[in-house]
C-alpha cells in the first residue's frame, strides 16, 4: 500500500477527492490517500510540499507557479480545466460601491504568496493601476478576512466568489465586482521527493478524475456540495455550470505560460523562468 498525504483547501472544488476517499475507492489501486485540509490556502499547501510535510496538493495556478518557480516541488498536471472567477468583496457597510473605489486600499490576504495576493496584483495591473499602490493585511483565512472586516483593519477581500456568498447572504460582505483569472483555476503539485511515486500519482489523479466526472454527472450534485459547504443548491447549480475537472492526468507548457508571463511581468517571480522547468510528466 502506497501512502500519500495530500492537501487541499476545504472548498467544493475538492469534493471529488473527498467522495474516492470516504467510499474507500483507493484500496483497491494500492493506495492511501491522507487527507489534510488547507484553509490558508496555497501559500500554506506550497511551503508544506517544500518542507516534505505534503506530498501532492492542489494549488491555485499562480500559488503554484510562484511557489514552483522558488523551488521544492513541480506541478504534474490540470486539476481544473475552467479558470477560477474571484469575488472582489468589501464589508457591506463599507462606502466602497465601485472597483475603481478598492484601488490603494488595504486588501486582506491569506498570505504572502497566496492566490489572493497574486491575483490582487493581476487585477491591479489588468486595469493598469500601479502595484505600489496595493497595501496588504495577512489574515490566514477566510475567517481572518470576516475578522478584518469586521474589526475595521482590512478595505477589500478577493476569494473565490461561491465560497463567500453565504457572507453576502449574511449581511457580512458585500460584493462590488468579479474577476476571472486567464487560465486554468487549480493545479495538482507534488514534492520533489514525491516525484520517485509517479506512477502511484498518475493512478490517483485518473481515480480523482473519474469521481470528478461521476460528480457531475449526478443529478444530485447540486444538494450534496450545497449541504457540505453551506451553500444554497441554487448558487452550487451556477457554480456547476462553469466549473470542468480535468479528464485525465497531465499538463502542458501552454496551460502555464500566460501565468508565468503575468507573474514575471509583476515581478513576482524571475524574468527567466521558463514554464517547462516548472513541470514534471508522470510516467
């Protein structure tokens, strides 16, 4: 039995995982999956895979590219072939109604390196506002961000816009704009020591695959994900619709490079990185 410690964030997005794991599908393959969620997010799970703690994990694309291109770990494959579509929050009470108000406010991050610092950066330059201007507050979590929200020390909060909006719903935040990151959402990294089990992987990632497909195929999806997460069935159908797994393991230089060419632009990550140095093909 090949044992795995695997982590994610504790989001809808890995439900697939969670449904192989919990119906003891992996057995039979001759794998053990231990799971350990990651509400901080993919500054967290890339620093876990540096120091030996992970083994495989599914980060957001630019987490993953900033934290591959500092070394420890490679990403081996799509987890997502859909891009992520951020919600750009504020406090509901706050005076900020517009995306032009957020600019050289103070943004509630998870961490430095994460997807909400990342793409805060992204979406500055998107809109060709200077990055100097971005102040940042490190909360960890969502919850920090209600906290920061709710104490007054945070202005603007991007997180994946489903996840947030029973805030919304609650009165806690209030929503002023969206914004798609250009390519895929999340990607499946493994760490360097992790790489001798490739083939181990690639049998996991086309088991996780396949309960994806089985996932969506499911005329009940909508009030599983809904009832897991605290999400209203109406919001989950939405979020179904836009939302494709990828079919089977495996990643491209093309699915990576605008991404790396963004971040390098901002100086997030070296001019010379190249994408393919980021990848590592599973056997």
């Amino acid at each position: 039995m090949t044992a795995l410690r695997i982590g994610g964030v504790p989001e809808h997005f890995n439900l697939p995982w969670h449904r192989l794991i919990d119906a003891q599908g992996l057995a039979r393959l001759g794998l053990e999956a231990r799971w350990r969620d990651f509400p901080d997010g993919s500054g967290a799970m890339a620093g876990a895979l540096r120091t030996g703690a992970l083994d495989v994990a599914m980060l957001l694309t630019e987490g993953a590219i900033a934290g591959a291109a500092a070394g420890g770990f490679k990403i081996v494959s799509l987890y997502t072939e859909s891009p992520l579509t951020w919600g750009i929050h504020v406090p509901a009470a706050s005076p900020i109604r517009t995306v032009e108000e957020v600019r050289g406010r103070r943004y509630a991050i998870s961490r430095r390196g994460s997807g909400s610092h990342l793409m805060s950066f992204v979406h500055a330059r998107e809109r060709g506002w200077p990055a100097a201007d971005i102040q940042f507050v490190v909360v960890g979590t969502l919850q920090g961000a209600i906290d920061a929200f709710a104490n007054g020390t945070a202005d603007v909060f991007f997180w994946e816009k489903f996840m947030t909006k029973p805030l919304i719903d609650a009165g806690k935040f209030r929503r002023v704009g969206e914004f798609t990151a250009p390519w895929p959402a999340f990607v499946v990294c493994v760490s360097t020591a992790a790489l001798a089990l490739q083939r181990a992987i690639a049998t996991l990632l086309e088991a996780v695959f396949a309960s994806a497909a089985e996932l969506a195929a499911s005329p009940d999806a909508a009030t599983t994900i809904a009832a897991r997460h605290g999400l209203k069935p109406v919001d989950v159908r939405e979020w179904l619709g836009t939302t494709r797994w990828a079919k089977s393991p495996g990643i491209g230089v093309e699915h990576v490079a605008p991404a790396v060419a963004e971040l390098a632009a901002l100086g997030l990550i070296a001019a010379d990185v190249s994408p393919a140095a980021l990848l590592a093909p599973l056997a």
